[in-house]
C-alpha cells in the first residue's frame, strides 16, 4: 500500500560536511513500504546530537551518500506492507528509527521500530520519544543496573535524553541530581524528575555536588559530555560507581587508578547495539510510563524543515537545552 502522492518533502545529503551540506528538496520519491514495513506521514522529526555527528563524516557509522537523516519520526500510518498487521492505515504513530530518513514528509520504518503513540501525547511529544527515552532507560537500566534507593548524577539533564533519565531515574526511586548551562534549565531539571540541580558553568559546582552527595559519593553518573568531564565525574563516584557514557565529541585524558581506588566503572552505551529482546523492554518500559502519567516528553527548541541547518547548528551550540529539539511538518 503505497503513498497517494508521488514525490515528497525531504532534506537530502550528498557530501559530509557541516550544517550547509542539508538540502531540502522537493521532488524526492515517496518510499513505498517493503514486506514488513510501515509508511508513515511524518508530523514531527526528532533532532538528536548524533545526527550531526553522522553528517558531519565523524561518527563511526557512515551512512551511504545520498542519505536523509532522521529516525525519530512521530506521524500517522499511511500504509504497510506484507505481513504487517500490528498496523493499519491511519494509526497513531511514533519510530526508534527509520530506513530512510525522517527528515522528510514520509518515511519507511521497519515494522519492529514502530510503536503506538498513546492519545494523551501529541506528535512533538512523540518525537521526543524515542532514541532520548530508550538511551535513557538503557543507559540507567540495562547498562547501569540502577536500583531504588542509589543516586544518580545525569550531566547535561535539561536535554532530550537527559530529561528522559530524570523522569526514569525518579520513577524508579533513585535520588537523582541534574546539571544544565542556564537557570532556565535548570528549573526545567527540577520540574522533570530531579531532586537538586546545577549549574554547570558555576566553577565549583562539582563541590556543591560533593556536599550533597557526602563522603559516599555518587553511585550513577550519565555523561552526555564525556570529553570535558569524565575525569571530574571519576571524583564525583561512590565505590563501585559507575559512570555510562552516552555522549563525547572529543578525547578526554584520565588517571585509570581514580577507577581502581574505588572500583568503579566506565561503561559505554550504544542504543544501535541493543538487541531485539533489549529494545522491547525499552519499549514497554516507555509505554508503560506513558500510561501510568509520569513519562512527559519535554519539547523544546521547533523548526520547521527549512531551518533544519539552523537546528542543527543551535542543537550543539545553542547555550543550553531546554526540552527536545523537532522538526515540525
């Protein structure tokens, strides 16, 4: 079942580079959904820190060239193919990721990677959910084995995935610590989930954490910004604390004995690495949190698909998150 138009809406990239190498164009075709496969009418587009890295030609998975980018789409089923029969022709949707790209007015999603978006969610909030909302509870669950009663420091927490980890990290009955760039966002911090929040450009907030957390120290940190502090947060754990590493745009030097003084771990988290069985937990965990009221995507900075260059310039130089960033259609 195919689309009833032809051509499409849709931000192509030919060449890795920076922001200027998205080109929307106007004539690109309609993908037409395989056996096992969803079309969806895109209404709102996730914009994810790792999709710069991806165009820039950076990051360790390089897509084919032309690509379009994009895998957190939120729309409505325009059709499916074989075999489908989860879905139906004008459901309620939102995608953990894409087959070809969400930065566009359609897009194709393997059946496995489409979910149902619940009624008390509007489509930007359901472009909110899915890479920030499974990093999150993978990064803390799966990865981090967080348990009700230990803390949790989320660096960064006024961004998609870290308000995603506040909220989790909340309902899951842990003590959780925020930081941000801006009093706005650390307010938002303090909405989502957190007990205390910081702000990162106070020059001895790693102290006020210190004197919140006393001498026992963190037990979680998630790092959104490992190459600027993951030397600090080895300062910052308890014994046996762990820091997951969820983002890095750089190299960072460390001492490994701050790891063997108290045994603590450094653990990297990849969401494209999860399996089959894993991204199903994900995906009731984040259902489940939908129904029962305390799973609020928080929506920031909206674009429509013309600025998406602009989105993606502000999305890692912007002077602080406040929500998820979309692109609107």
């Amino acid at each position: 079942m195919a689309a009833s138009r032809s051509v499409m809406r849709a931000v192509r990239v030919f060449e890795f580079g920076g922001p200027e190498v998205l080109k929307l164009q106007s004539d690109v075709l309609v993908p037409a959904p395989k056996e096992n496969q969803v079309l969806i009418k895109v209404h709102a587009c996730g914009v994810n820190p790792v999709e710069t890295y991806i165009r820039s030609g950076t990051y360790a998975r390089k897509p084919a060239l032309p690509y379009t980018p994009g895998s957190d789409v939120a729309g409505v089923v325009e059709g499916v193919g074989a075999h489908v029969t989860a879905f139906k022709k004008g459901d309620r949707v939102f995608t953990l990721e894409t087959l070809s790209g969400g930065y566009a007015e359609y897009a194709v999603a393997a059946a496995s990677r489409v979910f149902p978006l619940p009624d008390k969610l509007d489509f930007r909030q359901g472009a909110a959910l899915g890479v920030p909302y499974f990093t999150a509870y993978r990064a803390l669950c799966q990865k981090g084995r967080a348990k009700a009663g230990e803390s949790v420091l989320v660096h960064g927490a006024s961004g998609g995935v870290g308000l995603a980890a506040c909220q989790i990290a909340r309902a899951c009955g842990l003590k959780v610590l925020g930081t941000a760039g801006t009093e706005e966002g650390m307010n938002v911090v303090l909405r989502n989930g957190a007990h205390q929040a910081f702000n990162h450009r106070d020059p001895d907030y790693t102290e006020k954490i210190k004197a919140c957390t006393g001498p026992g120290g963190v037990d979680i940190i998630i790092e959104m910004l490992s190459n600027v502090n993951l030397d600090a947060d080895l300062q910052l754990l308890s014994r046996a604390g762990r820091v997951l590493v969820v983002g890095c745009r750089g190299r960072i030097e460390i001492n490994p004995r701050d790891t063997m003084s108290k045994e603590s771990s450094i653990i990297g988290v990849s969401l494209f690495l999860a399996t089959e069985e894993e991204r199903r937990e994900c995906a009731t965990a984040v259902l489940d949190g939908i129904e029962a009221g305390w799973l609020k995507p928080v929506v920031g900075l909206e674009y429509p698909l013309e600025k998406v260059a602009k989105a993606h310039e502000d999305i890692i130089c912007s002077s602080g998150a406040r929500g998820k960033m979309v692109l609107l259609l």
